[in-house]
C-alpha cells in the first residue's frame, strides 16, 4: 500500500512517478494523441468567454483526474491481495523508468497470454539498473482475449478503462512491438539419450576452506546457505584437489617418503584437508543442501595438480642431475612421471594407488568421490603444481594402471579425462575415446575448462562453443556409453576481483560472461558447470604463485561493523598485486546500492553479480533437468535492437565489447546490433568497439582458419586481417560472393563460408552458431548478401529452417536457454540481455503458442518460471 502511494506523491514542481511510469509504458499524452486538429480546439475553448464550456472542460480534466485516483486505489488493493508481486512493483516500476528512458525502444509490460492462472507464470530479474534488487518478481497482467493481436489492444473489454478518450471515442493504447522472439519447444529434448544435467557447483580448494573458517559463525552460516541452502544457489557439484594447488598456501602431499611405492606412509588421516578446514566445509555443505533441497546429493569429484615431487622427473629448473623434480611446482613434458606410464613403471603405479587411497581417506571421514579426472590441466606445465601429459600418454596412465586400480578398489567412482580447456578437447577425445584404445573402457566422462588459453583474460569463456558441439557429436561414434559425462570443470574470472576493482561495469561483465557460457555449454550438452573457487578473499586468493582469481562470494571479515578499511588475512601471500581495495573504501551503503547487500558485509561476506546470475540458473535447473530446443529470433516487426528515424538505419545494442582479436565468429538469427554491424574498408571488414575496461578496439575478419576451432577469429587490421572482392552473382536477388585474396587457398575454394555446427546445433538448432570459415565458392554456404547501409553480412542457407542468420563476433546480445525438470511438469526459459539496450520480446512455446510478452532492461538476466 505504501510502495503504489508513493506514486502520487510529489504532484507539486513535477509529474508523479506513476505518471512518469505511464508515459514510458504507454508513451506521452502527445505519443497516444498526437497534437494536431484537437490541440487548437481545445486551446480554443479554453480562452473562449463561454464560461459554461470552460467550467465543462475543467469538469471534465477534474473527473479524469479523479478516475485516474480510483484506479490507483483499486490497484493497489488488487496489488496488495497479490502478495509477493505486489513487493517487487517499486522496483519493476522504477526499472521501467530507467530503461524507458536510456533507451528509444517503446516499452512492454509482461502479458501473459496462458489460459492458466497468474500464479502459474513467474518472472524473476537481476538488472544492473537496479542492482540491489536480485531475483526480484516483475509483476505480470493476464490477457484473457488471446486473440488479439500481441503489439496492440484495441477492442478487449478488460482493457477499456485504461483507453484515454476525447469525450466520443476510444483511443487504443500501442505497447512496444516484441522485436525479437523466443522460440521454445518443449517437447524437443536436445540431447534425449544422453544423461540428464547434474548441477552445479564450485571447488572446495584449501584457499575456499580458509576464507571461511577466517569468518564468525553468522558469516560462516550466511556462507553455507549463500552457497548450498533452500535461499541459495542449491550448488550439487563440488570438485577438491588431490594434494596441493595453485590456491594453497604452499605445496603439500599426503606421502612424502621417496619411492614408498607402496604408500605405507600416506597420510590416511589426510590431515592437511582436515586441518585447513576443507572436510569440514565439504561436510558442511553436504548437510546443508541434503536438507535444503529434499534429499538432494552433493557429488564430489577430485582432480589431481601435482604427484609428490618423488614421482615426478626433473624439469629445466631443477639442478643438473637430479634424479626427480626438487617441487611439486612445474614439470617436465611431455610426461611429468618418472619411468613414463608404461606398464613396468613404478612411480607410475604408485600415483594410481596414490588416488585409491586419497578417495578412501575421504570415505572415512563421510565424503564419498563420485569421479576423479586424471589431471588438471595436462597439457600445460604450469608454474604452480603441475603435471604435463599428452592424450596418448594420458591414455596409457588410464590402461596401464589407473583405470584398472580403480576399478580394482573403487569400480562405483567416475573417471574423467582430459579436465582442460576447449580448444583441443576433441582431439583428446578422439583418441582415448577410440574403441582401439584400451584406456576407453575404463572412462566415464570428460572435463573441460572455459579458459581461453592465452594471456588475454577477456576471452575466458568466450571462445570455443563450437568445439563443445563436435565433442558431444563425436561421443556418438566413440567406445562410450549414452551416461558418459560432459562437465564444464572449472571457471573464473582473473585477475583479482570485482570488489577489489570496484568497477560495477566490470563486475556486472563477468557475471554476464558467466551466464552465457553456462546456458551455451548446456545447450551444446554439457551436464553441468562446476567454477573455480567457492569463497575467495578480497583480492582473490590466497594462491601462493600470485595467481589471484574472482569468486562470486568473497571473505571479509575485517569489515565487521568498519568501513574504510583495508586489511588482509595472516594466510594471504600476496601484498595488494593490484593496488588497494577499492570495495573497502566503501561503506555498507554504498556496497547496498551496487548489490552488494549490506545484510551480508555485516557478516564479512561480500555476495558479488555473478552470484546472482549463477542464482537465475542453478536455483531453477535442478540436477534432473534437461535442455530443450530454445532460440531468440527476429520477430516480424523488425530486429531486436536495429533502430531507424527514417533516413538512418542504426546498430543497437551499444557499443561492441566482443570486438576483439581472438574472438570466433558465428551466425545467428539478426538482430540488428552492433556485434553483426561491420564496415567494408580498404577491402577489410571491419568492426569496432571497446573493452570492459572501456579501451576502444578495432578488428578484422582474419584471413586463416584457427586450427583449434576450424573457424575464422576476429585479428587485428594489419596483414593477419582477410582481404576480400566482394564480387556480384544476383543483381535482382542482391547476392554476392566475398572473396579472400591473401587467405591460403586456392582458387574456388577461397570463399567466405557458412560452416553448420555438428551435434545438430544442440538447443540451439543450426541457425544458433555456425562458423565462418573459408570454402568452395561453388556451395550455397558461400552466397551472401551485404547491407551496406546496415552493415550486415547475411545468410539465407537456413532459410527453410526460419530464416536468415547474420555474421556475429562472438554471440549476440539476447541469449536464451530452456529446460524442463526430471519429472517434465516444470518448465524454466533464461533471457538473458548484454546489450546496453532494452529488448521487447514475444515468448512462444511449443506449436508456436505465444506464452508471455515482455521487456528485458539493459544489461539484465530473468529466469521465467512456467
């Protein structure tokens, strides 16, 4: 009552704040009656000497006045018997204001057009308008009439009292037209043979335990319930190290006695885990999401980074003549074992027991391990704890002493290969995988990382997608079975954090970076996401190498009832490796204000955006659940962000912070932004933007083929960029050929070229990430049309299958994904909007049955609940 009262208030010096709602809803007086032929007479009558015509019209302007009080009552009585909906209105009401007004896009409030009841549609939104306001419920309006066209309500009776009239007829209200439609099918499982999705979940690494035993118990509470309660995440995925790792406080293993090859001296106490607080954790996770989520299981996987140093053979850096590595950090390649992984190697045999005992030490303290992978990141001899294979070495580890001592003292636990990033997955897949290779029979999934691989930090997680789909495709012809597992292992964003950083825009980019490579990992058939660090302190560690990372909930427990303080724990190495602590200059307030809620900073824990949008997804698809077919396309009323005054067409969407050297580039539906908005230069095509951090970029089309990710990248302007003849086939049609003249590639097969994604396209179908590529110019994937006016390059190869697709950097800004639940009564749709723009969109289901209407703020994510 007092949130929809406090709309009338101010009526004095200003318009009140449920007309100024109205205006941006419905659009001005002016917009719903454009000044013109009633605007004279009316001024007229107002200056006429008839005085009982002007005391008629001030009779008149009273009792609309008035109705419009009587309807704002009424409302808020109905929004009162409403309950939850009626406490998320403010914010709704104030999120339309903000983006009405950032944005030229006319806004639409959710309709639901189901024949079920109101409470069966719910709306949950995170936006970066309104941070504070996390998982907040967008009231919805039920549209009885079905009939009626989307855009606009005319005739419907349940409508005509919000109609304004001039005294003899109607004047219907236009909403915003949906420019973009999701398209769902529930009945369309994408992935119907393969195992259901596992959850979610984060690593209890020595680091994570730390931080949360440096808390009190409030802040300790707030933790396990942030992380695993009926209020929380609901993670079901957790993943330990197997000895020590980067995020340790120095190295460690459990048998430290050179050549004890038969480990009577491994530590089956595990003390070190016991003592940093990690079994605790684990334990106190567990208990807390089995009674939060009925009976729901947290399954732990463990991941080796390193054997003892005794095992291993000396790298360069260790003094000539060693006979073994002198630390666990480092290795040597392409095999970290000493006597290689051959059948008659002991240190070979050695580290297989090595994982037999590490998962019965934690049996015996209540943890059972559902998998182990074989080693973390194999392929790169880190400068912390590593172990460097390659897929044949890493196979013969498996056949000859893994795999079969697994299977000897632990046949129920899980073994995954590879647990690396997806540039080279499938390569490692193709060959463990094979039916010839007698490591396959012993392997139960893969694990793969989200990290680019290079030093440029802004394409973790956005390069790679279509490598996920070969895999999932490539699964079907290899020696597994239907349940082997595809698990996204681990993820984070580095360096050091949002907090410490302080940049609201960047925080809010890496919880936005998250969102979108979870929903595009589960759409290509990935199980599950499993991300770095659980609980990380301000700066992003401890990591005793210096490698700070960013966690979506960090320990701060200096900052219990202080502010302004800047002050690390006794376990933290690093002495402020990026400057001071721009979040401890803040008070709890102002932490508030950016959705940091204080409720949390007054127990040491800093809850940051990517928590949240990791919330719009894990605490809706539960383990059980599975992907169905999804899609934002263009709606026929035009694209999702493109605008136009009539002479100039413009890309929405705001600037393009995937115009980077280094990103793929894809095909998806258009939708008329400026991550499908190139310019033909000096035969280049080009496209601009800038970085998170607001550094201006400038790439080209490059002009080779990534061997990785058999597609063509984003690269710099220069002689690594593609010159291209844009040479005419049909004048009458528009279509053309683009030709690369510097690729190497002969000619007729040195066209630009769609190349379709295996696996079918998973959720997303064929027209939702196809690559560019180089190919014959005499297929269909190499005809084009370019909009020079809207700097397009278009497609119509999938016209048959809904219709054209646009050359994207990365992946467009309205992302989406659908799932339906174990039992398949619940359905979930994720919107989610990178764009510095609002969106208007029509949600349809299956038969194209049209669901819900709406709008999605700027830089926004909602879960829509069905």
């Amino acid at each position: 009552m007092n949130k929809l009262s406090s709309l009338m208030a101010e009526k004095t010096g200003k318009e009140s704040k449920y007309q100024e709602i109205k205006n941006a809803t419905y659009g001005t007086v002016e917009e719903q009656q454009p000044l013109g032929a009633d605007t004279a007479p009316y001024m007229t009558r107002m200056s006429s000497s008839n005085i009982s015509n002007e005391k008629r019209t001030i009779f008149v302007y009273l009792c609309q006045n008035i109705a419009w009080v009587i309807i704002i009552v009424l409302l808020t009585i109905i929004f009162a018997l409403a309950g939850e909906r009626a406490s998320s209105l403010q914010e709704s009401a104030d999120l339309v204001e903000s983006t009405a007004k950032a944005s030229s896009i006319k806004w639409r409030p959710c309709q639901i057009y189901t024949d079920a009841t109101e409470d069966s549609v719910k709306i949950l939104q995170t936006s970066i308008g309104d941070p504070s306001n996390q998982w907040g419920e967008i009231p919805c309006l039920v549209r009885k009439n079905h009939k009626l066209p989307y855009s606009k309500i005319y005739d419907d009776p349940q409508w005509n009292w919000l109609f304004g009239s001039d005294g003899n007829t109607k004047t219907p209200i236009e909403y915003g037209s949906p420019s973009a439609v999701i398209k769902t099918d529930f009945s369309n499982i994408a992935h119907p043979k393969r195992s259901p999705i596992l959850g979610f979940g984060g690593a209890f690494t020595e680091a994570s335990s730390l931080n949360f035993m440096s808390l009190e118990k409030p802040g300790r509470d707030a933790v396990l319930e942030l992380l695993f309660g009926s209020t929380g995440l609901g993670y079901s995925l957790g993943r330990v190290p197997i000895n020590s790792c980067d995020f340790s406080i120095e190295s460690y293993n459990f048998d430290n006695v050179e050549d004890d090859f038969e480990l009577e001296h491994f530590d089956m106490k595990v003390s070190h885990d016991v003592e940093s607080g990690m079994v605790e954790l684990l334990l106190h996770a567990s208990k807390t999401l089995n009674d939060a989520w009925s009976g729901d299981k947290l399954n732990v996987m463990a991941s080796p980074w390193s054997p003892p140093a005794w095992m291993k053979k000396p790298t360069k850096a260790d003094p000539a003549g060693s006979e073994h590595a002198v630390n666990m950090t480092g290795s040597a390649v392409p095999n970290c074992l000493r006597e290689g992984t051959g059948k008659e190697s002991r240190y070979a045999a050695a580290w297989a027991l090595y994982f037999t005992k590490f998962i019965s030490a934690y049996k015996a303290w209540g943890v059972d391990l559902f998998g182990v992978t074989v080693q973390n990141e194999p392929e790169f001899p880190a400068p912390w704890e590593a172990c460097a294979y390659n897929p044949s070495i890493e196979a013969d580890f498996i056949a000859n002493h893994l795999g079969p001592t697994l299977q000897r003292d632990h046949p129920d636990v899980k073994l995954l290969i590879f647990d690396h990033n997806k540039d080279h997955a499938v390569k490692w897949g193709k060959q463990i995988l094979n039916k010839h290779n007698p490591a396959s029979k012993y392997v139960n999934g893969t694990a793969i990382h989200w990290y680019a691989g290079g030093m440029d930090r802004l394409l973790d997680g956005a390069v790679g997608q279509p490598n996920v789909h070969r895999y999932a495709s490539m699964l079907k012809y290899q020696n597994v079975s239907d349940d082997h597992i595809l698990l996204g292992s681990e993820a984070c964003h580095c360096p050091s954090t949002g907090y410490a950083g302080g940049d609201l825009k960047v925080a809010w980019a890496r919880a936005e970076r998250y969102a979108h490579t979870i929903l595009a990992d589960l759409a290509a058939g990935s199980q599950g996401w499993v991300e770095w660090n659980l609980l990380l302190d301000s700066i992003g560690g401890p990591n005793h190498l210096g490698n700070m990372c960013d966690a979506p909930i960090l320990a701060v427990p200096y900052r219990i009832g202080k502010h302004n303080v800047s002050e690390l724990p006794v376990f933290e190495h690093a002495d402020y490796p990026f400057g001071p602590v721009a979040g401890d200059t803040r008070t709890r307030e102002e932490l508030n204000a950016l959705g940091m809620p204080a409720e949390y900073v007054d127990k040491g824990v800093i809850v940051q955006p990517m928590y949240y949008y990791m919330g719009h997804i894990s605490r809706h698809v539960r383990p059980g659940s599975r992907a169905v077919h999804a899609l934002v396309d263009q709606s026929e009323f035009g694209r999702t962000f493109q605008e136009s005054d009539g002479t100039n067409v413009i890309a929405g969407g705001g600037v393009n912070d995937l115009a980077r050297v280094g990103v793929e580039l894809t095909f998806w539906p258009c939708e008329g932004s400026t991550r499908q908005a190139w310019t033909f230069v000096d035969n280049q095509l080009q496209v601009y933007g800038h970085d998170w951090l607001g550094a201006p970029t400038k790439s080209c089309v490059g002009k080779e083929v990534d061997v990785s990710f058999k597609g063509l990248l984003l690269s710099t302007c220069n002689d690594e960029a593609a010159i291209f003849d844009i040479v005419p086939l049909n004048a009458t049609l528009g279509t053309s050929q683009i030709l690369f003249n510097n690729a190497d590639a002969t000619e007729g097969q040195n066209c630009l070229s769609l190349l379709g994604l295996e696996n079918s396209g998973g959720a997303y179908g064929k027209r939702g990430g196809s690559q560019a590529t180089i190919g014959s110019c005499d297929d269909e994937s190499a005809v084009w049309k370019f909009n020079a006016t809207t700097g397009e390059v278009i497609s119509n190869l999938y016209s048959e299958s809904g219709g054209e697709v646009c050359l994207t950097t990365g992946w467009p800004y309205l992302q989406s994904g659908a799932f339906i639940d174990k039992d398949g009564e619940n359905k979930t749709v994720i919107v989610l909007n990178e764009a510095s723009d609002s969106a208007n969109y029509v949600l349809r289901g299956d038969d194209g049955e049209i669901l819900i209407t709406n709008s999605i703020p700027s830089h926004s994510i909602q879960t829509i609940l069905l």
